[in-house]
C-alpha cells in the first residue's frame, strides 16, 4: 500500500485510509493454493506509522452504521413484501449486524444500563427504532403508516425511492421544493433533480468556476437557477451538458 491519505468529499479533505481496507489488501498477499504464507508492505507518513501500528495491534470490533440509514432499508423491505407491518419490522430487524453489535455493545448506541436490565432481549428498542423509520417515512409521504395497527403500505413514491436507490431525505427535499413551487417547468425539474442529497459531495472547487461558467453559457439550454458555486448549480451544469453531448 503506497500512501494512506485519502480523499474524503464529505470532510472536505484527506483521511487515513480505512484499517478496513488496509486489512482487505493485506489479506491478498501471496497466491492461494500455492502459498502458504504472504507479506504486505504498507507505506505510510511518520505520524501515521503509530497510528497504523496501534490499529493492527489492538483489534476493535466493527460497529454497525445501519441506523442512519434505516429508513431506505425499512422503505426497500416494505416494497418488496417481506415486511407488512411494525411487528413484522422489528423482527426483520433483528436478523441485522446491528441487532448483533447492539447486544454486543449497547453503550455505542445510546443504550444505557436501565434500558438493558428492562429490556434485555432489545426487542422494546427494535419496535422504538423501527417505529421511528416509519414515521420518517410516513411524513416523507413514501409509505402509509397507520400507528394504531401498526400497518405499513407502500406507495408510488416509496416504490420509485427503492427502484432507483433515492434516498428518503433527497425525497423529503423532493417534497419540500414541490410546496413551495405548485407549478414547474423544466429547468425548476433540473435543479430539484440536482438538490438530492446523493449530489452533496459533488464539492465546487476554486480552479473549476470558469470553465464551469462557460459550460452554463454554452451547452445549458434551460436556466440553471442555483448558482455553480453550490452543488445543485454545478449538477445542474455538468448534467445539461452532459445531455447536450458538450
């Protein structure tokens, strides 16, 4: 592994790479089949040395992150049949890596002592987490949660949402720009597409304004109302002269 910074676009800047992945490549050395042992070389800065040092030492268990995503999940699920209502959820639930690392490691996941002794097996939290994706969906208008019954029905929205892999807050931003403005034409349909939230790491760098601003007056037929120097507005540019083949 020659160099361990990586380019994240979510901070903006260079990170370590992940001890995931330098495990991932490490565990590639030598052929299968063949040998029976490998070596991996790993170079990296003087201040990272300690850190990649420490990593590969002390092992640390793999926390789960499918809480912040738990809404495109339960939406996925509900579309396909496999989960029909809030019981059925939290069942489906706890078959999950989180389930497993929440009985492993409450702590990490806002589960204190008092909640562990009343609640051991987790199926209280399980309904508490499931119940929460489904009102976010709920309000996002892409299921039909009946609190009372705990029934949860798809709908047209929620069917696209999962077809097309569109996030529930890109389609909550979907929603929001649609009441403010009842009546649309094309370019207010281009720069909703372009506000989703999967465009948010599509960072405007300093260097790249000009051409970006000439790219909007040649090749963009519709007006590009977000300005390039937002991710919306450079979306907006890059995908119209994408269209119009510049």
């Amino acid at each position: 592994v020659k160099g361990t910074d990586v380019f994240n676009p979510e901070k903006g800047g260079n990170i370590d790479l992940s001890i995931l992945d330098v495990m991932q490549i490490f565990g590639r050395a030598g052929r299968p089949q063949f040998d029976t042992s490998g070596e991996a070389t790993l170079i990296t800065s003087q201040d990272g040395l300690a850190r990649y040092l420490n990593k590969l030492i002390k092992e640390v268990p793999i926390e789960s992150n499918f809480i912040k995503q738990l809404a495109d999940h339960l939406n996925a699920e509900i579309v396909s049949g496999t989960v029909t209502n809030i019981s059925e959820a939290a069942e489906w639930l706890q078959y999950t890596y989180l389930f497993c690392r929440m009985v492993k490691n409450p702590l990490a996941y806002g589960i204190n002592s008092n909640q562990i002794e009343s609640d051991p097996t987790l199926s209280v939290r399980s309904l508490e987490l499931v119940r929460e994706a489904a009102k976010t969906l709920d309000s996002h208008q892409m299921i039909r949660f009946h609190s009372e019954s705990g029934n949860l029905s798809i709908t047209d929205l929620g069917r696209v949402a999962s077809h097309f892999y569109i996030r529930a807050e890109s389609v909550a931003v979907f929603n929001e720009m649609l009441q403010i403005k009842k009546f649309v034409n094309d370019a207010d349909l281009f720069n909703i597409i372009c506000s989703a939230t999967e465009f948010e790491n599509v960072k405007v760098r300093p260097e790249e304004l000009d051409e970006i601003d000439s790219l909007k007056k040649k090749q963009c037929a519709l007006e590009v109302i977000s300005p390039v120097e937002d991710f919306a507005g450079k979306c907006c540019v890059l995908m119209q002269a994408f269209i119009s083949k510049a």
